[in-house]
C-alpha cells in the first residue's frame, strides 16, 4: 500500500500530531500526499501501524 | 355528507368508493406488514449515483476507493481494469429505475493467477448500523441482498458476508445466464445466532462480490450457513473470472439490502433517495473539497512567520479525516494581503481535528504578514483535496 512512499511525522507545538505519507512523483512531477491524523478511527492510520508492524518506521519530523 | 367510514380498499384499487361503507385499509404492504425496521436505506448509494472522486479511472492494478462513493475494490495482482460510472439509457436496470451503474472493464488480462491473488469488489458497513439484524442473539434476522448485474461473461458468482468483528462468513451465489443482459438477482443469507457486530463506528461486515481469484480462495466449498471465515471458501462457487480476458466486463447497480428473507415476489422496491440526501450519506465517509485551479479551501491566518492555518468547518465524518490531495509546484497557495500570493509547499492536519473540524497548517510559506487573514485555494489545473474517512 505504501510502496516507495516516503512516511514521516508532523510535529505540533513539540508533539507528534499527524503523519506525511508523500508517494512518488508522477511523470508530471506532481505527487499523492496524505496527512493522516493520529486517530484510533481512522483507517488510513491503522494501515500506517500496520505497515510498522510489518517493519517499517516512520520518519521523525522535520 | 359526512362520512362516518372510509372506503380505502376500492380507493386503492381505483374503484369508486362506497359511501360509508366498503372495507377499511388494514394493511400497509401488500403482505401486511411494513416489511423495513430502518427508515433509510442499510446501504449507501446502491444506485451508484454518488461518484465524487471521478466517473472514470483507468490503468487500476491496486485496491480502494476508486469511483462511486462506498463501493471498494481489492485487487491484488490479477490484471487492469478500468472503472466507469456507466449510465444507463436502456436495458432492464434502466427499465427499473437505475440511471448509473459501476461498470468494470479488464484492460490487461491474467488468466493464470497465482494461488494468493484475488479480485473482489464490494462494501464495508459500520457496525452501528447493522444492529436491526440482531446478530449474535436468539432472535437473530437473515439478511437478503438484491442487486441488478451484467457482464459479457455468464456463469456463477459468489458473494461473501464477512463479519470482520467475529471473522466469520456465510455466502450465496447468484447466475449470470444471459451474456450482455441486466438480471436482477436475490441473495438470501442465514441468520447467524454468533457473534455480535460490535456497536461502533468501526467496520463489522464486508460484502464481497468475488470476480476472480487464485487456488488459495477456491478450494473449499460456499458457506451457505456462518461458519469460522475460511479463505479456501470465499470463491469456491464462483467461475466468472472477470480478469482472464480483455474482453471482458461487469457492472451492477440497485443493490439494497434488507433486514429479513425475501423472493422475488415480496422483496420490498429500492428506497430511491434524491441525490442530496445520497451525498450527505456519503460524506460521512468521504467528502471532496476542491479539484481544478483557483478553488477556495477556506478561510486562512498567517499565524506564524512561515505558518499558515486554515479552518474547515465539515459535515461529521465518520472519525477523524485523512486529508487526501495532489500536490506539486505552486499546487496550493493563500492570497489576501495587498492582492500578493504566497504558494504553501504541502498540507498538514492539526492535533486539534475533530470529524467536524479539521485545522490545517501549512509545511512553509513565506511573504505573509503574521496575524493577518487570508484565504486559502487552489493553484494549478491538477490539483485535488479531499478528506477521507472511510472503513
């Protein structure tokens, strides 16, 4: 699902509040970004821990 | 002359009422009872009417969301499709109502997948939702599910229900019998006594229809009563394999499902909703906010030498959005002050997100003046944002 993306967190006020999945630029040079809240319900963060489970880390913030 | 009594049944048929006298109306539906415990319908866009991401996508190879609201796709490895949002102009869907159908059409053919591969298109449904059909108890509902399809190809399908909460399953097939013909088809499915769907905002059940698969979903057999969720039995009856050939194509349209066993004959009519009240269903799962260039998001503030927020007041969502857009070069911007305008290099949800308010800050941004309004909006023909919170 995350394949060649790059996946980072978003720091807020020194927490960590949301997490960057950037995936790789089209032809264009234009690109898919998501910012997924740091939420229990959302499902797009469920796949991130899973993704993490599997191995995976995220990448601190900037 | 007052009536003290009410002909209602020759009112109904159309026969001249008789003066107090004739036969009062006992019955809501023709088989007596009003057949529904919900007033809407149980699934969303059944009539695949709501498609805010697009009305068509092409070179599909993965899984998710792709085109009418709610519907979802799991592909894995076995081939390319492209999704439509097909209208109907004629045809025995048409001739009932339906003026939209999900169409699939295989662009790059696999006739020989491998054991794990799979192809099913379906929905995921909120346990909350789902609690009318009693699940886990005694007095446990069946479910029947009805739904008009087409394909080039004719043969078996098989659709699953998946309770995710118990993972367990109960099945149906229904019969394409004439190629190129929309056939309506109904699905009885057994009342299952285990297993409670959980009463939350969280997925409980999926309903697949199984388009094509590899060895690993077809060895077993089609679980006509709930049992334990078995893979070698989620394709066990189904041989349409909609990827082997480019030539071939499915759709399906008018899909509802009801609380309770019905035939043909006392199946209850689609609930038609306007499009309106179909939308704001939908929304709560998935809600599109701009595609195209100069495109308002909001309202903004610089709040900060390099930062800039921006408030979304939004329908309630179903937990807390992903914000889902297309970026690149000056993709996104905020204008405002003296008429400049500033691009934003990329988009981030705040700490502070509700499902009903979502805060949004900028990456980093330059030449505003902090503390002064703004607006947000759109700056280049490609770009798109939207917020997801689906199951």
């Amino acid at each position: 699902m995350f394949e060649g993306c790059t996946i980072k967190y978003n720091k807020q006020d020194g927490v960590n509040v949301s997490i960057q999945v950037i995936y790789p630029d089209n032809s264009n040079g234009s690109h898919r970004e998501m910012s997924v809240p740091i939420a229990e319900g959302n499902t797009d963060y469920q796949a991130i821990l899973e993704w993490v489970a599997d191995g995976n880390t995220i990448q601190e913030a900037d | 002359m007052a009536l003290s009594k009410i002909d209602v049944a020759n009112m109904l048929t159309g026969a001249t009422p008789v003066a107090n006298g004739g036969t009062a109306l006992t019955s809501g539906f023709q088989n007596g009872v009003d057949p529904r415990p919900s007033t809407v319908p149980i699934i969303q866009n059944g009539d695949m009417a709501v498609s805010q991401r697009a009305t068509s996508v092409t070179g599909i190879t993965d899984d998710g969301y792709k085109l009418c609201d709610r519907w979802y796709e799991y592909l894995s490895s076995l081939g390319t499709y492209t999704f439509a949002q097909e209208a109907q102009t004629s045809g025995n869907a048409f001739n009932n109502g339906f003026r939209t159908a999900f169409r699939i059409d295989c662009t790059t053919a696999d006739a020989s997948p491998s054991a794990s591969d799979e192809f099913w298109w379906g929905i995921k449904l909120e346990g909350q939702d789902l609690q009318m059909f009693k699940k886990g108890s005694s007095n446990a509902e069946k479910f029947t599910l009805a739904f008009w399809v087409k394909s080039n190809k004719t043969g078996v399908g098989q659709v699953n229900f998946r309770d995710t909460d118990n993972s367990r399953m109960c099945s149906g097939t229904y019969t394409i019998s004439s190629a190129n013909t929309w056939e309506h088809k109904i699905i009885n499915i057994a009342a299952d006594t285990t297993g409670a769907f959980t009463n939350d905002n969280a997925e409980s059940l999926q309903i697949q229809w199984y388009l094509d698969s590899g060895s690993n979903y077809e060895g077993g057999a089609t679980p006509t009563a709930w049992e334990a969720d078995s893979a070698g039995d989620r394709n066990a009856s189904g041989n349409l394999n909609i990827g082997d050939n480019t030539a071939n194509d499915w759709s399906i349209t008018g899909i509802q499902l009801e609380v309770g066993e019905f035939t043909s004959s006392t199946l209850p009519p689609f609930q038609h909703e306007s499009y309106g009240e179909n939308l704001l269903r939908c929304q709560r799962y998935f809600q599109h906010i701009v595609s195209g260039n100069h495109k308002l998001i909001s309202y903004a503030h610089w709040a900060s030498s390099s930062q800039i927020t921006f408030i979304l007041n939004i329908l309630e969502m179903r937990a807390v959005p992903t914000i889902d857009y297309d970026n690149g070069n000056d993709y996104w911007a905020i204008g405002g002050s003296s008429g400049s305008t500033n691009t934003i290099d990329s988009l981030i949800i705040d700490g502070y997100s509700t499902n009903k308010c979502v805060g949004l800050y900028s990456g980093t941004a330059a030449g505003g003046t902090t503390g002064y309004a703004y607006y947000g909006f759109s700056d280049n023909a490609s770009a798109r944002l939207a917020l997801v919170s689906e199951l």
